[in-house]
C-alpha cells in the first residue's frame, strides 16, 4: 500500500497504482458484477458504496495467484487474480 493506492511491481519491472476506490469499483465477485446463469447473465447485486466501502480492511493472499482484499464495510468475496489485476491496469 502507498498512501490510498495499492502499489504492484511486476515481474517485468512495470510498476501499477490502483487507487482502492477504482480497485473496490472493479471487485470481479458474482455479487458485484454478475456471473452467467444457463440462459442468460444474471447482474450482480450492486448495492450502494458508501465511504467504508473503498477503505481496505485487510489483504490476503490467494494460493500464488490473486489477491482478496477485504473492505472496511464488509465485503470480502473479490479475488483479484494477478491476470486480471495486469489487464485492468493495461487499459489505463
């Protein structure tokens, strides 16, 4: 962590910034951004964001793979792969 962003050195040596407000909008969890159903895509729950939910809580590791942050007003389900934490900053 550097101040309110979540600092990633990678293996290539680029470095990434994810401020936690844009880490915790882009949770990749079935609660926050749907997940596929038999016919169709089922949205997420969304629910409202408020102050607590963009500071960090916690962090964990997951296996070697991703990351799961938990958030100060609950939320605990995201798991960042490293994969899709580099995509997301490459499109920046």
């Amino acid at each position: 962590m550097v101040g309110s962003e979540l600092a990633i050195r990678w293996p290539d040596g680029k470095e990434s910034y994810f401020p936690l407000e844009e880490l915790r909008r882009q949770c990749p969890c079935a609660a926050c951004c749907g997940e596929p159903g038999l016919t169709r895509s089922l949205p997420g729950a969304g629910g409202k964001l408020t102050a607590e939910s963009f500071r960090l809580k916690a962090m964990q590791a997951v296996g070697g793979y991703a990351i799961q942050p938990t958030w100060e007003d609950g939320h605990g389900t995201g798991i960042y792969s490293w994969d899709y934490l580099r995509k997301i900053t490459d499109v920046k």
